[in-house]
C-alpha cells in the first residue's frame, strides 16, 4: 500500500518569512488600490459646475459616436433612386422583383434595364446610370473608418455612366468591371461599355483619369479619351468622336446634381471615430457592425489565407508551368468552384486581385489588398506570403 507523503512542518523561521511576504503582497495591493483612487479623486473634489461640464461632454461625444456609427452604416447600401421602363432587380440570395422608387441595392445584387434606364446613388453623392439592355451588379460596398471607401461593380452587359463625387474621400477606389477588364478611378466621369458578343469593353473618360487594366496590358486614359479591350488584349487610347464626347458628358452632368457636400456635423463625427478608432477596433465595434471578425487584424489575416489558397489551386492545376495570366476579378484560369471563388475574392479589397505575374516557367508574384483601414498590401509566391511596405 503506497503511503501519501506528508508535508514537512514549516520552521518557525519559515513561518516568520512566509507571513512578512503575505503582508508586503497586502501593502502593495493597498497602495495601488490608493493611487487608483488618487487619479480620480480631483474629480470627486472638483466644484459642481465642473462635474456638469464634463457630464455634457461625455454625453455629446457618446451622442457623436452613435451617431456617427449611424451614418457608417449607410455606407454598405445604394438606393436606385429613378427609373424609366421595366427594370428588374435580382436581390443576392433572394428572388427577382420589378424596381420600386427607392429600393435599397447591397452586395451582390443585379440590376437589369429593358428598354429603360436607372439611376443608382449613392451616399457621398456618386451616382450610376445604367442604359437600355444593361445588366450591372453591385460587387462590392465596402466603408472603413476615416471616410475610405472601396466599390467594385460589374457590368455583365450592355453600358453605364459613371460620376464619382468629389466628396468621395482622397483614400477612396472604385472600379467598374467586366468579364475581361477593370477601370479604376477616383473623382471622375466616364463610360464603361460591355459587347459580350465580341468580348470587348470601352472606356471613354470626360472628366478626371481612369486606369483601364486587363490581366495582360494596362494603360490611362484622360479627359476627352477612350480606349478599348478585346479579350484581355488592349488598345492605345484614342480621341473620343465630338457628338459621343458631348453625349457623355451630357450624362455626366445629370449625374453631377446628386452630389452634396458633407455637412459641418458629419466632419466632426468622421474625425472623431477616426481618432477613436483603435479603441472601437479593440472591442470588436466596427463600420460592418459588431463583430471581431470585422476588425483590422480579422481583415488582414483574411487576405493572407485567401492568398494562401490561390496557391493551393495554382499549385493543383495540371502541368508543371504556372498560367499565362490570372483574371483579377473572375479567377476563371484557376477553374474554381462558385463557392470557393468568392470565398477567397471576399478576402480581398475590391473583391480582386491586385495584379499576378508570372516568373519564369512555374513561378509567380500574386498580390492582394486586405480590406482594413489601410488597404495593407500582401505579396504571395511560390514559397512565402508577406505584407509589401510601400
């Protein structure tokens, strides 16, 4: 039978020693009880009219940062605010159903006009006009603290006019793509043109600059400009014919009158939750709501796995040598499945990639945007996934 082994009595020295230190553990957990008493003692001294000020004060900022968090959530909608002839709206994850005066439009959904048109606007006064016979989806509304703001959408079919208002933030991107091309621009008026037939996209610019890009050319149109992409094979950029310049720009200026200037209030609450921000992000209360998953961190930890299983699949296609070209928006050389390919595109800033390129017979440079505050820029090869300083 084992025998359990007793403790060996402690010595009277022993005993002596181990209550001095239970004692100096008490005088140390006393004193910082008292300093942290100290530091908010001058407010339970200070004089009553000051105990009011401060009260007022805290209840505006509180007032600002709720409000403030209001306005944050309008950001991830659009509302299709006029529309002529039967439009149709094909809501993600939903059913189709005829246009109504102002219907909200979120991620994922499809509009698509008839013999039509419709107005999309959106809350910083940039606005979209969609043609006869367009088919154009919301890819992605996306709003981070301190007034950036990401939009991507597609247009599957047919043609659309574009303003981004000046109030769209210096920080800000958006992109208008389609199957084979994506224009990226930034306070700007221009045209976006979709043949499926001849899988070729137009671009034509009338106000600002816009960088047209497929997966194997890019090039910068300006004012008074167009260029033209079949395939993933571009053109140099042309003049624009005089009467389409001017019907452009006729379009433009309709687009113009949805813009309006932040007011006094709005500044003072998006700089306020920008100052804020870290402190937000700690308790996990974000632009997207409350939710962890929807911080800075969660955002760049996403976009290095969403990269991390572009090179799985790279690595699963048959043959030794690496693609050609990787389509940004679509991935369709990787051959994905629906589901997995917007996982990953979900992962990234714009829902796409920021460019691919191939080295030498197998080897390869991806890069992607997380979707934080900072639109964090990682690189991805063959070997290793890390974040580019730029």
């Amino acid at each position: 039978m084992r025998l359990s082994r007793q403790a060996k009595p402690k010595t009277e020295a022993e005993a002596i020693l181990d209550a001095v230190k239970e004692a100096e553990k008490a005088m140390l957990q006393r004193e910082k009880v008292r300093r942290r008493k100290e530091r908010f003692l001058w407010v339970r001294q200070a004089p009553g009219w000051l105990k009011g000020i401060l009260l007022i004060i805290a209840v505006v900022l509180g007032a600002l940062a709720a409000d403030g968090m209001r306005r944050e959530r309008k950001e991830f909608r659009a509302v299709l605010t006029s529309y002529s002839g039967a439009v149709l709206v094909r809501k993600h994850g939903g059913g189709s159903q005829l246009a109504q005066p102002n219907l909200t439009l979120e991620d994922r959904d499809v509009v698509q006009t008839q013999a039509g048109t419709a107005t999309i606007v959106f809350p910083d006064g940039s606005a979209v006009q969609l043609e006869p016979n367009t088919t154009f989806e919301v890819r992605l509304l996306d709003y981070a603290r301190g007034g950036v703001r990401d939009r991507s959408f597609m247009v599957h079919l047919g043609a659309v006019t574009a303003w981004v208002s000046d109030f769209f933030g210096a920080q800000s991107q958006a992109t208008v793509c389609t199957p084979t091309a994506v224009a990226a621009v930034r306070g700007t008026g221009f045209r976006v043109v979709y043949d499926p037939s001849r899988n070729q996209t137009i671009v034509q610019v009338v106000d600002g600059t816009v960088r047209m890009r497929t997966p194997a050319m890019e090039g910068i149109s300006g004012v008074g400009q167009g260029a033209s992409a079949v395939g993933y094979q571009m053109g140099a950029p042309v003049a624009l014919p005089e009467n389409v310049r001017q019907i452009v720009v006729a379009q433009v200026n309709q687009l113009r009158q949805y813009q309006q200037p932040p007011n006094f209030l709005q500044r003072i609450e998006e700089g306020f939750l920008g100052i804020i921000d870290p402190f937000l992000q700690v308790i996990g209360l974000t632009p997207r709501g409350w939710a962890f998953s929807a911080t800075n961190f969660a955002f760049r930890t996403a976009c290095q796995e969403g990269l991390r299983r572009i090179r799985i699949h790279l690595a699963a296609l048959p043959g030794e040598e690496s693609p050609e070209y990787l389509n940004p928006v679509t991935l369709q050389e990787l051959n994905l499945d629906p589901i997995e390919r917007e996982r990953i595109l979900n992962a990234f800033a714009g829902r796409m990639l920021e460019s691919y390129r191939k080295v030498g017979r197998s080897g390869y440079v991806v890069r992607a945007r997380a979707r934080d505050r900072k639109k964090t820029l990682f690189e991805m090869t063959e070997a290793v996934i890390r974040q580019v300083e730029e």
